[in-house]
C-alpha cells in the first residue's frame, strides 16, 4: 500500500460517458485507504446510480446544494474545505465551462468555487467537444486559475469517433491524484496539449487511405491500407496548430476534427485535389496510392463465362510524391513520403528517396512479420539523405504526434536558414 493513509478525496462525477470508470476509481482509491466523498450532478445521475457509488464509498452521496439535512451535519463549505483534493472525474465539457466561469448552479460547481483545496481534472468528451474553441478557452483559463488536469487520452470514443477525449483511465488518476498530494503540480500534459502550438501559421496538406482504380463500374484495384496513420498524422498536425487539408481515398474512418478533408477515389483523383490544395509549407504523402490502373476500365460490369478471363492491360499512374518534390516553383519546403515494403526495407526506402527527390521518408515493414495495415501500431525508420533513426514501436497517434514535432522541428530550421 502506497497511498497516504486517511487522505481525504472529494470526488465530483460529471454526467458523461466515462462515469461508470469512476467507481473503479473509487475502489482503487478506497483499496489504498483514502477517504472518499462523492458528489453526483444531476446529469450524472443518469449514468450510474448514486446506489453503486455509495455501496463503494461507504458513505452518503452528496448531489442537493439545498438539502437541509446535509447542511446540519456537513454543510457544503465545509464539504469542500475537509478535502484534501478535489477530483472531478469525468469533467464533462459543460463542468469545465461552469468552473471556468466560476458558475455555482448546483451542489458540485458551489463546491468547486468554495474550495481553498487544489482541483484535479478528468476531462472526458467528444473529440470535437474537446477541441471546440469555448472548451480550449476554459481549459487554458482553467490552466491558469492553477487547476491541474490528467488526460483526455487520444483513442476510440464510445460514440465511433477517434481522437482526443477519452477519460484517463482510473490507474493514471490516481497517480495524478498521488502526485497531486505530494504537491507535484507537472502533471505531464498529454502531447496533444504540449505548449506552442507549433505549427501554427503553417499549412499542411496530407494524403490518406489507399486509391482505387477502376476495372468496371462496380470492381476495383486497391490495397489494405487503412487510413488510420494518415488521418492520425492530420489530426496531429491540426491540433498542433497548422491549417490542415487531408485528401483521402476511400476509408471507414472518420473525418477527423478541425481538418478539411477532401474524399477521392482514384490516384488522378487525388493528384488533382493535392495539386488545388498547395501552397502548403508541409506535403505529407502517407497514402498508398495504387502503382498501376487498367488502362481503358470496362463501361458495363464485365461478364463471366464468355470462356475466358478478360486481360487487365495496366498503365502507370502518376506519381503524386515525385510530382510535387519536382514542382518548379511551388513546392513545400517539406515532401515527405512513406515507403510501405514487404522485403529490403531501407534500401527500397533508401533508393525512393532519392528517387522521388523528398526530404524524408517514413519506412515501414508491412510484410507478413511486421504487419502493420489495418492495425493500430506502426514501427518506422525515418531516412533523410544524411541519417536514418528507428522509432520503437508505438500507437500510430504517436508516430503521428512525434512526427509532428519532427515536421516543426524541420520547418523552424528552415526558416533560420533562409
Ligand atoms: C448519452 C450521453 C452521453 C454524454 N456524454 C458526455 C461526455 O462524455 N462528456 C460531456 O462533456 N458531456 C456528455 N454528455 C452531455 C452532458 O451529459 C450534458 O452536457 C450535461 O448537462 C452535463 O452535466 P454536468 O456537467 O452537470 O454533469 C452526454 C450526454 C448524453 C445524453
């Protein structure tokens, strides 16, 4: 047992999803021998029943500012004042919002602005509740009034979406929570959320997903890239601050938040829409884009049992990543491709590098060892003309996030060069 034996937690659930996380919270918090005092919202209410939380509390659940039987015996100041933390797990967007603006419309938010106590926040929400403007200004204003938060974590949210979001989960909060009472106040913010925007002012075009290539009106060639490390790659870089357009082949995923995203189908279809979305400073070409395309795609759906199958004649289609690292005026000070290879990884990178005439390309080894399409994890090797470096294998939003950061990194040296 490492918890501080009798320390006092008052927690506020919010009404959100993630509600039901925070009984295993309490349990974890009750398993290292804190104290702990709950307050539901109304809204909270409808998502877990004040029943299970107080069967693992122990004690009563507050949710009535007006209650008079609870002022008699604890009032509400009083209530806040005996914490030694507050914890709001889940903070809904709208909790944030009423804190931020010192609203005290019901029990929790009177509590929260009575307290002479630290606040730690759980947000969780939707993705693009999370990164709507009103919701980034509350949490920066929060930030300031000293409230420290833990998470939202990036993933998939129980509404379909992928993103920024999701709740921390229970075993982070209560290390936050431990740090928190220690007086640690750098609880590390989540990469999504690191200071300096750094890409602000800069404008990114990305492409995503695979190209299908028509053989008749209904069958195609393709491939099984998912779009998951593309889509990743162009939400990281909108919410490290750049303007950002993601020209996408055909995928199940989500458009994601604060990105305009351009759906195409075909390689000619995607070069057209990349080519209207420059000037960019950062051309990020992480679709597969099919090598070949039947040269004449049938008008009718082709026939079975004529005797024979038809013939496919091919025909290269265009290089996306050649064409744009070759603009004579107008080309990003960035081009950055990916090399997805089932044999000789980095000589095939190696030898597309100078082929194409990027500044760097993203290795990754999809063959049958090291598969990576379709999943949610990717290992890469980044090659420039004068290094190559191997990232571990992580979640592709952190390659995504870390990729990111090395794009900044780039582009601020190119300024400082010119
Ligand atoms: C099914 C459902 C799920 C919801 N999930 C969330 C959520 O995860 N995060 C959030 O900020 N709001 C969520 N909301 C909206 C909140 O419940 C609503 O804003 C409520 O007023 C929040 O009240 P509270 O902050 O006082 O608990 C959800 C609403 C519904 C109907």
């Amino acid at each position: 047992m490492t918890g501080v034996s009798a320390q006092r937690i008052l927690l506020v659930i919010g009404g959100g999803i993630a509600a039901y996380k925070a009984l295993e919270l309490i349990r974890r918090l009750r398993e290292r021998s804190y104290v702990v005092r709950a307050v539901m919202t109304a809204a909270a209410r409808h998502f877990v029943t004040p029943l299970s939380v107080t069967s693992l509390t122990g004690t009563k659940v507050y949710d009535d500012l007006f209650a008079v039987s609870d002022e008699a015996t604890m009032g509400h100041i009083e209530l806040s004042r005996d914490a030694d933390l507050l914890v709001v797990a889940p903070a809904t967007a709208d909790l944030l919002a009423k804190m931020a603006r010192g609203h005290a419309d019901d029990l929790a938010s009177t509590l929260l602005l009575a307290t002479d106590k630290k606040i730690l926040v759980a947000p969780a929400m939707n993705v693009r509740m999370w990164l709507a403007s009103p919701t980034q200004r509350n949490v920066a204003t929060l930030r300031e009034d000293g409230v420290l938060f833990v998470g939202p974590e990036d993933g998939d949210m129980a509404c379909g979406e992928h993103g920024p979001g999701r709740m921390s989960e229970p075993a982070a909060i209560l290390g936050a929570i431990e740090a928190a009472l220690r007086g640690e106040t750098r609880i590390p913010l989540p990469q999504h959320l690191a200071p300096g925007r750094r890409l602000a002012g800069r404008r990114v075009v990305v492409t995503s997903g695979p190209t299908h290539e028509p053989i008749d009106p209904v069958r195609y060639i393709g491939n099984r890239s998912s779009g998951k490390q593309g889509h990743a790659i162009a939400l990281a870089a909108a919410e490290a601050g750049a303007e950002v357009v993601l020209v996408s082949g055909p995928v199940a995923l989500q458009d994601p938040a604060g990105v305009s995203t351009i759906r195409v189908e075909t390689a000619q279809e995607m070069l057209a829409a990349v080519e209207a979305a420059l000037p960019a400073d950062a051309f990020v070409s992480v679709a597969a884009v099919a090598d070949w395309r039947p040269a004449a795609p049938a008008p009718e759906k082709l026939k079975k049992g004529r005797g024979t199958a038809p013939a496919l004649t091919l025909v290269e289609t265009p290089d996306i990543l050649a064409k744009v690292a070759a603009r004579p005026s107008g080309r990003p000070a960035l081009v950055v491709g990916f090399a997805a290879e089932t044999e000789n990884l980095l000589d095939h990178a190696r030898s597309k590098l100078a082929r194409k005439g990027c500044d760097m390309i993203i290795a990754n080894d999809v063959g049958a060892a090291g598969s990576v399409m379709g999943l949610d994890a990717n290992e890469v090797t980044l090659l420039t003309p004068g290094s190559a470096e191997t990232w571990p294998r992580m979640s592709k939003s952190e390659v995504a996030h870390r990729l990111v950061e090395r794009l900044a990194d780039m582009l601020d040296r190119l300024d400082h060069e010119r």
